[in-house]
C-alpha cells in the first residue's frame, strides 16, 4: 500500500548524527521539517543509533536564550495563515494537514476569528483513544472540527489540552512568545492584531523560533 511505512519515511526523513554534533547543526533539520533526529554510536539492535533528539528536546535546551530575543513575532511570523471553519468536517481538517504536509491548522468561526487550534497531536490522541460508532463517542467522520475538539479535549486528563490555543501580537518579543511556547507545551503561537480583533494574521512556530537561534 502507498500509504504505508516507506511512504511516510518519505515525507520527513530521518537524519542521523555523529555524537560530536553541535547543537547548531542539529537545529537546522528540526526548523526545517524533521521533529526528531537520531544520535549515531548505538548498538546495531537499536539500528545503530545511541539516542534521540526531539525538537522540544532542543528548544527546551536553548529556551532561556529564545526568551532573550528583542526582535519582534512580526519580524518572524509566517503568513498567512491556513485556516478551517469550525463548522467543516472534522475529516476534512485533517485530510488538510496531511496532504499539505503540515502539523497545525487555525480553526475559526465565520467572521475569521481563532476558536481552536488543531494539529496531528489530536489526531494521535483520537487514535489512542478511538471509540467511534460507540454513543457519544468522538467522531472524525460526523463531528465538525470544533465537536471533534471539544469533546476530545474534554475527554483528556492532560493539561495542554484544556485550553483551545494561545495568541500573541506582532509587536511582542520573540522572547515573550518563546516563554509562552515553553509554559504551555505547545508547538505555535498564532498571530492577531489585537485583542479585540481575533483574526489570525500569522503564525509562529517552535521550528521559526529555531530559525532565529
């Protein structure tokens, strides 16, 4: 089958590197796509590799000089913004995300505003804990993306998952969005005007804030 373990490996292939490697080198495949790295030096068992590097691993390591950053989320946003309505099928979210070779997509409502955040992590989750067909169950095949979220995360025991998403400015810090990212344990940050105005003008990502290191 297409969809099966080679063809993922070939969306984001794994890279490895020898023990010595510096930190920099390492961050340049995990702000470019790749999440998790390989250390070589192990045992042919384990494919030969001695450890893992995640990209959390890596932000979390260099997360106290991020927050020294002055420049500002405008300078180092992305836009715009990929976006879903919260009332689509949640399905087709995903569908999205997948083909698009993404990990994270705005659900707002229909004047433009932020609601939700949706990434693969759900998707995991929903796997992990999949009741579908079963009452009252959450379904990624009749549920609209909000639903599909809300029951989800109310479902969950962990704390991520109880608040939709965070926002910031594109006046703050890089630093200030770096110190949200490590509080709350997520992986972006979406951009919006103002308090009052909601709608996603950008986004930033652990991967863009690797990029500035």
């Amino acid at each position: 089958s297409e969809a099966g373990v080679g063809y993922l490996a070939k969306m984001r292939p794994f890279k490895v590197f020898p023990p010595e490697a510096t930190l920099l080198e390492v961050a340049h495949p995990l702000s470019h796509g790749s999440h998790i790295v390989g250390v070589s030096g192990g045992d042919a068992s384990k494919g030969g590799l001695s450890k893992i590097v995640t990209q959390g691993i890596l932000f979390r390591e260099i997360c106290s000089e991020l927050c020294k950053i002055q420049s500002t989320v405008g300078d180092v946003m992305r836009s715009p913004v990929l976006t879903m309505q919260s009332d689509h099928c949640a399905y087709e979210a995903f569908q999205i995300i997948a083909s698009r070779g993404i990990s994270g997509i705005a659900v707002v409502d229909d004047k433009g505003s932020i609601l939700q955040n949706t990434s693969s992590s759900d998707l995991k989750m929903w796997v992990a804990g999949e009741s579908e067909g079963k009452e009252g169950a959450v379904s990624i095949h009749s549920d609209t993306i909000e639903e599909f979220l809300v029951k989800l995360r109310a479902s969950s025991s962990g704390s991520k998952t109880r608040y939709p998403c965070s926002v910031c400015h594109p006046d703050d810090s890089v630093g200030h969005v770096a110190g949200m990212l490590e509080k709350t344990g997520y992986h972006r940050v979406y951009v919006v005007p103002s308090n009052d105005d909601r709608k996603p003008c950008g986004v930033v990502s652990i991967s863009d804030l690797l990029r500035t290191a």
